[in-house]
C-alpha cells in the first residue's frame, strides 16, 4: 500500500516577475521609445496613458510600456530595471523571451547592456496541514526563555545559499503562513538574481517542483 501523502499544491503568484536590471549607460527614454514602436508592431498592447517622452521634470516611479498576454513590460526607473510581471509564469516566461529578442533585434549587446536578471515572486502554497504548526515543529529551537510572554512558537525562516558563484547565481527565500490564509496556506518570497540568462530559464523550469519539494519536506517533519 502507497504511503497517504497530504495535498501540497501551488495556489498563486502574486505576482511573478523577470527582471533586468540594465546598465547605468542605457537610455531608459531611447529604449522606451524603441520597445514602444517595436511592441506595437508585433500586437502587444500599448496603455492609451504611457509616457510617450521621458523628460518630464518629475518621472514616474514605474513606466508600463506594454501588455501582452496579461503580462506587463514595465520600467521600474529608480532602479533602472526593465521587467515583466504576470500572475502566470509560463506566460512571463514567454514574453521575457520575446523580450530578449526584441532587444537583440534592437542591437543591444546584451552582455554590454544588462547587470543581471531575476526572478522575484510571492506565491501561494495551499496544504492540507497547518503551515504554523509545520514550521514550529521543525525548527528545532528551545523558545522557554520567552515563556512569560505567552505561547511563542517559529512561524517563518529563511533559506540562503552561501557563497554562491556567479553561475549558481543567488537565492533568498523566506517562508511563512500566508498573512491572509495562515492556517491552509504558506506565503513564500522569493529572490533569485543571477548574471547569466541561461540561468534564469533552468532556474525557473524547476522552480514549482523545488518549491513543493521543500513543503512537503517541512510537513513530514
């Protein structure tokens, strides 16, 4: 007889997001105006209110450039980064490659023009298990010292990869009860920044079974 095994499943991601962090030297204005002109010839969807020029004496915090898909291509312009956001990774994934096309096409050296790539998520665990209970249970620290503050227990913790080389590139995950489903669901955050865009793909391909992987892992405990 197989061993019974609770539902472990991913819910949501909320949201999912490649990103690009670009080189100091890029004009965010001139390849706005190109990704504007070239995702209008390919059908993505163009917001009626996009900032046609980018020489306003205050610029905006973020720039959405186009849609495609469900999946936003924005300017985060603080942090001169160009990323796209969805709720569907297979469909962000898509369009960041279409993106990556577009920006050869347009004659970037991508090695010249780009910092680093990375994957920033927050996604929804569903489980049949109380994920404060789990978590408590497997962290194996002794919390009597703060007993007279009432029941004290673990309720998150954080994975590292130490010393990473630039090919593993690097990770920061933490885990917790989702603040609005604590006792069915778990909120994981996730940072992945990595130099190479090979790495962003293989990352992102294992990325759902990792993630169950490590809850399943945390529940057997």
């Amino acid at each position: 007889m197989s061993e019974w095994r609770t539902l472990v499943e991913i819910d949501s991601y909320e949201p999912y997001h490649i990103g690009i962090k670009l080189q100091s030297h890029i004009s965010l204005e001139t390849l706005g105006g190109k990704l504007r002109k070239t995702f209008k010839e390919k059908g993505f969807d163009i917001p009626e209110r996009a900032v046609t020029e980018m020489t306003l004496p205050i610029l905006p915090s973020r720039e959405v450039l186009g849609v495609k898909d469900g999946v936003r291509v924005e300017f985060n312009v603080p942090v001169q980064a160009l990323n796209t956001i969805g709720a569907e990774p297979e469909k962000v994934m898509n369009v960041f490659k279409d993106l990556i096309s577009i920006l050869s096409s347009l004659e970037y050296d991508l090695g010249a023009s780009i910092a680093f790539y990375e994957i920033v998520a927050s996604i929804n665990i569903k489980t049949e298990k109380h994920p404060r209970e789990a978590i408590n249970k497997s962290i194996k620290a002794d919390l009597g010292a703060f007993a007279e503050y009432g029941e004290i227990v673990k309720d998150s913790f954080r994975i590292v990869n130490v010393a990473p080389t630039e090919k593993q590139g690097q990770i920061n995950m933490t885990v917790e009860p989702s603040p609005s489903s604590p006792n069915t669901k778990y909120l994981i955050r996730l940072l992945y920044r990595v130099l190479e865009i090979e790495q962003i793909e293989n990352f992102h391909q294992k990325l759902a079974e990792r993630l169950i992987e490590v809850i399943e892992s945390l529940e057997s405990e």
